[in-house]
C-alpha cells in the first residue's frame, strides 16, 4: 500500500474561503519514502499577519510562487490512487481537495488521521498535537509551522505507528465500512457505534460540555453518522466538526416527541449551530385592545415582541378568515375590528351601542374562540413496549408530553395531566402536533370540556 503524507499551510481556517500557501507531500511505501514534492504557493490574497508570525511565511515570500492551478497536475498525481496521511487530515484534504476540483481534478481516496491513529496505539500521552507527540515520542521536529517540517515529523510518527500497530487499527481505519475517517478529530468513534437506532433528540458538545447543536432523528445512530460523512469545505462546517468532542441523547417514543423535544431543547439551550429554528416561528396575532373610547377592539397584526396574542396565525389570510367568522356570528364592528378596508365596508353603519354593550359581544367573542379551542391527546409508540406515548393540547395549547402505560384507559384528562410532563406553549410545536393529528386520525383521542 502507498501512502502520500501531507502538510499544507494556509492563509485561513476553512477552505471555501482561505487559500493555501505552502505544500509538501512525501509518498511513502510503508517502509521508506519513495518520493515527495514541496513548495510554496501564491494564494492570491493577503496572508493575514498572525498567520505570517506563526508560519514565518510572507506576502513577499509567495509574491513569486506558482499559483495553485500550476502545480495541480503534479499534486494530484502524487496523490491520486495513494492513501491520504494528515495529523487531522479533514483539514488538509478539504483544503487540497477543493483547490484541486477547482482545478477539473476530483479526489476519490481514502484518508488516515495521524491524530486518531495515535490515540489508538499511543493511548494515555498528555496532548495529541504533532509538537506534543513529537515530544513524548521523542521524533524528531524541525522548522515547525512549515509544510516540508511538519509533514516529516508526520512520517516518522506514522512510521512508529505502523511499527506499532499490533491491533491492526490501521487496517479498520481503511475498511470502506469504517466512518473514522470522517469523524471529528476529538470524538471516539464508540460514540457513534453505542448509538441506538431508535427515534430520539441528540446533543452535540464541545470539550467543555456545552451544547453546541441539538438535533432529531428517527434513527439515532443514521442521523449523527450523516453529519460526518463528505463534510463540506464551508467555515461554519468546519468549524462545527472541529468543536464536536462529545454526543450525548435522549430516547423518544416516536419521531413526532422527538421532534417536539428538539424544538424545546433549542428554544432552551440556544446551541450556537442551531441558526434555522431560532426565528420567530407564527408570524401574525390577534391582539384585543381597549381604544381611547372605551370599544374592546380587536386586530389582526404580525407578531410584538412584548404583546401575547389570543391567538397566532402562519399566514394573514388565516386570521382575517377567523376575525371574519368571530364578527359575523357575535355581530361586532368591522370597523373596530380593521376589517373595513374595501369601499363596501365604508358604507357600512359603525357602531350605535355603547361601550359597555359591544364589549360584552367581544367578550362572549372570545370566550367562544377559547371554548371551542380543541382538547386532544395523540397517541403512539413508547419507549418500552409496555406503555405509549402521550402528547396532549388542552384547550388549543400544547400542555406536555410523556408516557403511559397501555394498561391504563385514556380517558380521564385530569388523571392523564398528573402523568405528563409539562412543557412550554410554543406555535411551531402547536402546529406540528395538528398536523400529525390531522394526517393521524386515528391516533387522535379528543376530550369535551372538563
């Protein structure tokens, strides 16, 4: 087997963005190195003046270098068909990779972490940074921070670890089976393999424990695993799988708790990577105000940050649709309730009653609104399989969730809420759970007024 062990340096942390500066490859047969190529390269931009401090590399010293376009025949060729040797080799392979598809040249190898690899053989060292194993192995380390250095201190450390590797790790890392070489730097692949194929929430933590990403899955172990395999080049991707160091979960019952509990857990936890489930989800509200006459109004209106609605709505139209039936059948203003927008509701005669009359048609208005709210439970799959799944809306809010036993008769709303675990009112849960309802019938139990 032919191994080609890299080392770039480059002006950025992610390759989308950043541009590399300097190359070195050493092609190594398992026993020697047979071959290898190292140079500088111009990145075509400025290389940011800590990265000079660190590197020694310069904008005058890559000023003269071949672009990358230039050298990507010869890279490629050492490359291609090898095996791919880097100390944390996703970056270094999403670097040289998309420099080389910009090229027309597409990478298909398969790829060895030397970081990885050592914590497997070497077990127990203080750091697994290439200076610090350098260091406790005692290998040798010269112009450090460099292409050509640090890729030499990374065959002689993969040369000890060859020599060493009596459990054949090296042979399981290459398995086309094996997901190792996708994982992120810091997180033992048992994590990925203990998982359950079962529906549930998981948690992604960084190395001191903080949720940084919370996600759900109806199998557990699919859904963590996709994370990690052909990761992006883009800097938040990146940057996220370098932060993963640790993969915590609970069990759900079906995909519909799951899905409930991850919307709840990232209101709670606001993970950093979890960007799209941060907005407002239910755009408009019907607000009840009293105006400077004393007329109880109403209005539909998108959503205030400070304002609690009677009710929310995804779309506009939903809500002037329900204001409209609450007008005609309680025979409120359509004035009073902004409804008079059109030439016919101007010619339309406003209000004769006095305050205190109107106020109680809109009082009676909304507390049929509230009465007619529906109160529901939807059940399912539980975790054991002695009991169900319980999700409850109670009086159009969602109340909580939990698990009964099947021995138990659902029927009873107030011994069924000494049971569930409630949780926080939230649109978007809402409308999950209508609409499984919806599609579900048959999993639905209603419940009159209690």
């Amino acid at each position: 087997m032919i191994y080609a062990i890299v080392d770039i340096e480059t002006t950025g942390g992610y390759a989308s963005a950043g541009s590399i500066t300097e190359v070195a490859v050493y092609v190594h047969d398992g026993e020697k190195v047979i071959d290898s190529f190292e140079t500088l390269v111009n990145p075509r931009q400025p290389i940011p003046l800590f990265i000079q401090s660190m590197t020694g590399i310069t904008n005058e010293m890559v000023a003269d270098a071949p672009v990358f376009e230039a050298i990507a025949p010869q890279v490629f060729e050492l490359l291609n068909d090898k095996v791919f040797v880097a100390h944390n080799v996703n970056f270094d392979f999403s670097f040289l990779n998309s420099a080389l598809q910009s090229c027309g040249y597409h990478l298909n190898i398969k790829k060895l972490c030397t970081v990885r690899l050592t914590r497997k053989i070497f077990t127990g060292l203080p750091s697994y940074s290439l200076g610090n194993i350098c260091r406790s192995l005692e290998i040798p380390i010269t112009n450090r921070h460099r292409a050509a250095g640090d890729a030499m201190a990374t065959v002689f450390l993969f040369e000890r670890l060859l020599k060493n590797d009596r459990q054949s790790y090296i042979y399981q890392f290459l398995k086309k089976s094996s997901k190792e070489q996708y994982l992120p730097l810091y997180l033992p692949k048992e994590q990925i393999e203990q998982l359950p194929r079962k529906p549930g929430v998981y948690y992604f933590r960084d190395k001191k424990g903080k949720v940084i990403y919370v996600g759900k899955a109806k199998s557990l172990k699919s859904r963590v695993s996709s994370h990690f395999t052909h990761n992006g080049t883009g800097r938040q991707k990146q940057e996220f799988i370098r932060n993963v160091h640790h993969i915590s979960y609970q069990l759900c019952g079906t995909e519909l708790m799951a899905a409930v509990l991850e919307e709840t857990e990232i209101k709670k936890l606001w993970p950093i990577y979890n960007t799209s489930r941060k907005q407002i989800d239910f755009q408009y509200g019907l607000y009840v105000f009293e105006d400077q006459k004393g007329y109880t109004r109403l209005a539909i209106e998108r959503k205030r940050k400070h304002l609690r609605p009677v009710y929310t709505f995804g779309l506009m139209w939903e809500g002037y649709r329900l204001l409209w039936n609450m007008v005609e059948r309680h025979q409120l203003s359509p004035k009073l309730c902004f409804l008079d927008k059109t030439k016919e509701m101007d010619k339309m005669q406003d209000v004769d009653d006095e305050p205190e009359i109107y106020n109680k048609r809109v009082e009676a208005a909304l507390q049929t609104l509230h009465d007619e709210l529906p109160t529901f439970a939807v059940i399912g799959d539980g975790i054991e399989p002695d009991q169900y799944s319980c999700l409850l809306i109670e009086r159009g809010r969602f109340y909580g969730m939990g698990y009964i036993s099947k021995e138990m008769k659902v029927k009873k709303l107030s011994t069924i809420k000494k049971i569930l675990t409630p949780y926080i009112d939230n649109d978007f849960i809402r409308d999950m759970i209508y609409r499984y309802a919806e599609a579900y019938p048959e999993k639905r139990i209603s419940f009159g007024i209690q």
